[in-house]
C-alpha cells in the first residue's frame, strides 16, 4: 500500500482521478455536481464568497440553503480553490524561494540564464498566440476572451518532470533544464496571479497587515533566536523555538497573512506566500523532486515534507471541483487556450531558447542539444493544474469559463506529441 501511495503521489495521479471523476460527473449529471461544488458549508461574516455572488452562482434554491442576512459563503469551491490551494502555492513559492535566495540556487548566477531567457519565450508566445488569434476572430468574441491571455503561460511542474524523465530519461541534462524552466515560470505565473487577477478592489491597509504578520513572526521566531543565541554552540533559543514551537507560530503568522490577502482584494490562495520566506531554511537545496531533499532537517523543508501528501490530497478535490466541464461547452476558448500552449509554448521556448544558446553565447548544459529545446517547448505546453486555476480566476463561472477549462484539459495532448517529436528528432536517454 505504501508503494502504491508513493506512486500516485510521486506522479500526481490523485489530481488526475479527480479530473477525471468531476468530467464524467459533469457530463451525466450537470445538476447535481453544480450543486455539489456549491455546497454551502458556512455562512458567516468572515470567511467566502459574498453571498450576492455565490447565491448567482449556486442558482435556483440558494436562498432556501442560505437565507440573508448573511456577508459571505464558505462553499466547499472556495475551501479548496481559496484555502486550502494556499498551501500548494506556498510548496511552490517555496523552491521559487530557494532557487532564489540560496548561494546554490538554481535561478543564480549565469547557469539560470539561458533558462530564464527561454522562459521568457514560454510566458509572451502564448500570450501572443492566445491575444493574436482572439483578435482575429472580431471584437466581439475579443471582449469575452481577452482576459485569459494568462491561461496558456502556465506549465504543470510535475506532470511536465513526470514526462521529461520519460523521455530523456532521469540523468539528461534536459531534465534539469525543464525544472529551472519549470520553477522560473512558476515564479512569473505567482506574479501574474497576485498583480493581474485580484479578487475585488485593492485595500492596501489589509495587505499592510499580512506582511506585518511575516515581519513579526520572522522577528520573534526567526531572527530573535539567532540574535540570542551568539556565541552559543548549543543554540539553546534556536532549538527551542524549532523542538518545542515548531512550526506554531508560522501557521498562527500565515492564518493572519492569509486573511488580510482574502481582504486586500489580492487572491486569497497566494496569502501563504509572505510567510515562506520568513521559515529558518537550509543553506543549500538539492532541487525540486530530489530525493536527497528528504534528508535535509531545517524546519522550511520539514514543513514540506509535513505538507506534501494532504497536499496531493488537495489536489484531488482541486481537480474535482474544477474539471468538471461539460463537453458541450467546447467553444473558442478552448481553441485559444490550445493554441497558447501548443503552438506559443514549443515555438516560444525554442525560439528564445536558440537565441540565448546561440547568438547571446550563453550557451546550454554539457550534453544538450540545441534540437532539445524544442521537445522541452512541447513537454512544457502542459498546462493542466496552474491552467485550470488561472481560468478560474480569470472568467466568471460559465460558458466562457467552462470552454477555457476545457483547454486546460486537452493540454494533456502536449504530452503525446512530445513523445511524437522525440521520437522524430531522437533522443539520447541517460538515465544517471
């Protein structure tokens, strides 16, 4: 059973049975799993959706469910998408974070630049895909769609390493450039989330409140044990603060962050974000779905590790609340979406790729080949998770919304024809 566990986690295949189930629910019975993503779990003053929106939303019956007065609804779609996803971004802006802030960090230094740089070719070309074909198709359909340019920027990070080891095998040099890519556009696609699909007016005092949170908690549990502890070998406050307070105070400081987020008008699900970087970390990291992370005892990474089967668990029910499209609602959108990530994604890497390892002289890994780059582009036009999430946010619930996720969906097909292109240019495998 353990085997079993490791492998669908390790492979993400809880958010793909999830996927799965919400489409066949929502195809035979379209009713009943509106209703379901809806269910109202509290109706309170605090915490939700405000209830003008999520009584429009549910539809008829809303009222008899949860009669006003009431300021907001806690559905069970903004427990998942809301809340509890936060702790999937923040697993995420975690490895951001140490790509970043560490001397051994991945996004460091002039090895992070050709991948950086190709990254860049993977966020505007599906932009320019997506915006270019919408304007194409007239003003009318161009007012609807225009404001999920974003969906097709995003790739999936673990299905995209699931399918780069497959295909280059667990020791290319490929496979670590598709994680640095990966990472880097993780980090651009948590920038677009928090700047461009806010989730009502900005309120900055609120947001002042959430990074008050994360300068206190850094203060009090981070920096102040360090500080008492000069000169100490034993570290007696340091080790305190880890043993006896673990990881309290963080989720105390991120309980706060998180609200304020939900208030400021950014959205709530990045309101885990500020509280990463305040967490006590390791002075090297051994990089994304490394096993050697495991062994590593700094509290950012036992928090992780704490983190990542409820996490996958998440996913689960993010894949059943929001896979569940009705294949009748195949429009535009989805074309658009397809479009972004299967012809803007390969040829934007490629493209910008072949220009950083060429005519900038910045060159690539020992062992890649220029040819590579372009099965890269197609491995990351996987979109799925990140995609599915950032058309949630973009479209209200509906028509345009459901054809946009549907998009998201048929990302899978990058993976097919991955293996297509590979097949054609041929691929080396290494395996260590």
């Amino acid at each position: 059973m353990y085997r079993v566990w490791e492998f669908l986690r390790n492979y993400s295949l809880l958010l793909v049975f999830g996927a799965l189930i919400a489409l066949f629910w929502a195809n035979a019975d379209p009713h009943g799993y509106h209703h379901f993503v809806e269910t109202p779990l509290w109706a309170n003053d605090f915490v939700g959706v405000p209830f003008e929106y999520w009584a429009k939303t549910y539809g008829h019956g809303a009222e008899e469910l949860v009669p006003e007065p009431t300021r907001r609804v806690l559905s069970l779609h903004y427990l998942i998408n809301d809340i509890l996803m936060a702790f999937f971004f923040a697993m995420a802006g975690k490895e951001v974070w140490e790509a970043v802030i560490l001397k051994s960090g991945s996004l460091r230094g002039s090895k992070a630049l050709t991948p950086l740089i190709a990254t860049s070719g993977g966020m505007f070309g599906p932009i320019a895909v997506y915006l270019g074909l919408a304007t194409m198709m007239g003003s009318t359909t161009f007012d609807a769609v225009a404001n999920g340019w974003a969906i097709p920027t995003a790739t999936d990070i673990a299905f995209s390493y699931l399918v780069g080891r497959l295909i280059f095998g667990a020791g290319h040099p490929a496979v670590r450039f598709l994680l640095l890519l990966a990472i880097a556009d993780d980090a651009a696609g948590l920038i677009i989330l928090a700047v461009f699909y806010p989730s009502g007016d900005l309120a900055p005092g609120w947001l002042l409140i959430s990074f008050s949170a994360a300068i206190a908690v850094f203060l009090l549990a981070n920096w102040l044990p360090r500080r008492m502890d000069r000169g100490k070998q034993s570290r007696p406050a340091s080790t305190f603060v880890r043993e006896t307070l673990g990881f309290w105070p963080y989720l105390a400081a991120g309980a706060v962050c998180w609200y304020g987020f939900q208030e400021s008008g950014i959205h709530p699900a990045l309101g885990l974000l500020p509280i990463v970087a305040t967490i006590p970390h390791a002075d090297r990291a051994f990089g994304i779905f490394s096993a050697a992370e495991t062994h590593l005892k700094d509290l950012l990474n036992h928090i992780e590790h704490l983190l990542r089967s409820p996490v996958e668990v998440v996913l689960f029910f993010f894949g059943l609340m929001n896979a569940g499209v009705e294949f009748s609602s195949i429009g535009s959108p989805t074309w658009l979406v397809l479009a972004g990530l299967l012809i803007g994604k390969p040829f934007g890497i490629f493209a910008m790729g072949w220009i950083a390892a060429g005519p900038m002289r910045l060159g690539l890994p020992e062992g890649m080949r220029i040819a590579d780059l372009f099965i890269l582009g197609w491995v990351a036009a996987i979109g799925f998770t990140v995609s599915l999430f950032i058309a949630s946010v973009a479209f209200e619930p509906g028509a345009v919304q459901d054809a946009a996720k549907m998009g998201a969906l048929f990302s899978f097909a990058a993976a097919a024809i991955s293996f297509g292109v590979a097949k054609v240019i041929g691929v080396a495998r290494q395996e260590s």
